[in-house]
C-alpha cells in the first residue's frame, strides 16, 4: 500500500484507458436507446459543468484513510492514486470525454465537408509547409503565454475552457494536413501511437538514464550535435518497436475476439433434444458476458456504424 498510493508517478497514463472505457459505454447506451448524435454531445458535456469538490473531484474513496488496505490499494490500483486520493470522476478527464463524444459524431461529417471545398491551389507542399510552421507557432506561444492548461490539466479555470480546447483541436489538425504532404509511409507509427501514449510512462525514468549516459558518453563532441542525433535514434527506437509493442498488447482482445468467434462457431454443435428445456450453462453465459464486454471496450462491436454511415459523405 505505501507504493500502491504513489503509482501514479511511475505509471498514469491509464487515466486515458478509463476515459475510452467511459465515453464507449456511453456511446453504447446512448445508440441502444436511439438519442441523437446532439444530445449525446450535450448530456455528455453536462457532466463537465456539474459542482465538484475541491480542485474537480468526486467519489475519492482513498480519503477515508480508515478504510481496509486491500480497498484502497485496489482503488489506487484503478483510479490513480498521487498520494493524496484516489477519486473516480475528474472534470479533466470528463474534457477529454466530451471531445471524444463530439468527434465521434461530428468530426467525419465535418472533415468531409470541408475537404470538398477546399481549393486546389490550397493542396500543395507549400501550404503544407504553412500549416506544419503555423502548428508550431501556435505550441511555443501557448507555452509563453498559457502554460500549464488548467481545464485539461486539472479541471479548473473554466474561464480558458475556449482557449485551450481550441487550441488542442486546430493544433494536431494542422500537423495532420502537413503530413499529408510527407511522401512516405508512415502508417506503423501513426497506427499505434496509442501504446507509445500509454507506455511510455513506464520508461520514463529508465530512458532518462539512458539519456544521461549518452551524454557522459558523447563529451567529446564539441558541437553536441552527435548526442541530439542519438537521442533522436533512442526515440525512434521506443516509437518503432516498444511502443508498437504496447500497442497490440493493449489492441489483443480485439485481434482475438473475431478468432474466438470464429472458432466457436466451428465447435460441432451437441444434439437437442426438442421436449426439453433450453437452458444456457454458467460457461456459456459468462463467454457472452465477456464478449459483450470486450465488443464495447476493443470497439469489435457495430454501435455507431449504422448512425455513422448516415452521416458520412462519401
């Protein structure tokens, strides 16, 4: 327990796990009932608003210090614990849900609109290169003049809730459009950034040895441009092979789910006997438990493609 209420600073990247968890069961129960892209977004974006404790918390069972070891280390263990609690809900966390809400419904209907009308003289390497500088730009002004983002951060200073948002959605969007002009193919990396995310908490310390071992190793250098070349390579190899790694560890019960279906529906299947009464064996229903379970958390199931298709112009 006296680790388990400091994980947080070794390991924290899971907060992202959970938030896709959350806004996936949302999506789920939100098409089962039929309610509306629109509503989904507002209903969603509702709970960001809702009065909080202290700096945006609520449910934080690791306050009661009273409670048994064994509780606590297991909320710590799945909700993050930086030695001063372990809550359940946080309005930054509840941010970045909301824009994945919104995304989710909107964002392929808008970006469809928006690639028709954009003008040809627009799609060449030099507005590339506009955009790429531009996403740049608006990084290091934000680091002058903002840094740290409060809603995002820690979930208060609604105030710049405009500013900051804003700013995450047209900065990453302007990168994307650079790249686009990149003449390789980079679909290795870009496909699975999600476990370089999530893992690279895990290395981090470990890497900054590393880092500081190159240094006493390159002294020589005069220029020190051999250790940044280096420590880009260090880079490159975690985004290569480490993080990928991660990556489909995370991705595996979605890779297994369709071969899991698809061998059990190879299974013979037993005689039935007509006069008796179908019953489903604890076996059976804990199968379809966990593969309901895993359709929603892996995205293996169809919610949302239906509403989807509808809105995407192809």
């Amino acid at each position: 327990w006296d680790y388990m209420r400091l994980n947080s600073d070794t390991s924290d990247h899971r907060w992202y796990l959970l938030m896709i968890l959350q806004t996936r069961i949302f999506l789920q129960i939100g098409e089962v009932i039929g309610a509306p892209g629109w509503a989904q977004v507002i209903i969603y974006g509702a709970t960001c608003a809702i009065p909080m404790e202290g700096s945006g918390y609520l449910f934080d069972f690791c306050q009661d210090r009273d409670q048994q070891p064994y509780a606590l280390y297991v909320f710590s263990w799945v909700f993050r614990n930086w030695g001063k609690g372990c809550p359940i809900v946080l309005r930054w966390v509840q941010m970045y849900g909301f824009f994945y809400v919104f995304c989710f419904h909107f964002l392929r209907p808008f970006v469809a609109f928006i690639t028709k009308r954009i003008p040809a003289r627009c799609r060449t390497n030099t507005w590339a290169a506009i955009a790429f500088s531009a996403s740049q730009m608006i990084g290091v002004l934000m680091a002058l003049f903002h840094y740290p983002n409060l809603v995002l951060e820690s979930g208060t200073g609604l105030q710049w809730a405009w500013l900051e948002m804003s700013v995450a959605f047209i900065q990453p969007a302007l990168i994307a459009l650079s790249m686009a002009a990149v003449p390789f193919n980079l679909a290795w990396w870009g496909n699975t950034t999600l476990g370089c995310y999530v893992f690279h908490f895990y290395f981090k310390d470990q890497v900054g040895i590393w880092a500081w071992s190159l240094c006493d190793f390159v002294t020589w250098d005069p220029t020190g441009f051999l250790l940044f070349f280096l420590i880009l390579g260090l880079c490159a190899i975690f985004t290569t092979i480490l993080g990928p790694a991660g990556h489909y560890f995370l991705l595996t019960p979605a890779l297994l789910h369709p071969r899991i279906v698809k061998a059990m529906a190879a299974m013979p299947k037993p005689a039935v006997d007509l006069g008796a009464r179908p019953r489903s064996s604890p076996f059976a229903v804990v199968v379809a438990s966990l593969r309901a379970c895993i359709e929603i958390v892996a995205g293996g199931s169809k919610f949302g493609e239906s509403s989807n298709r509808k809105k995407v112009v192809k």
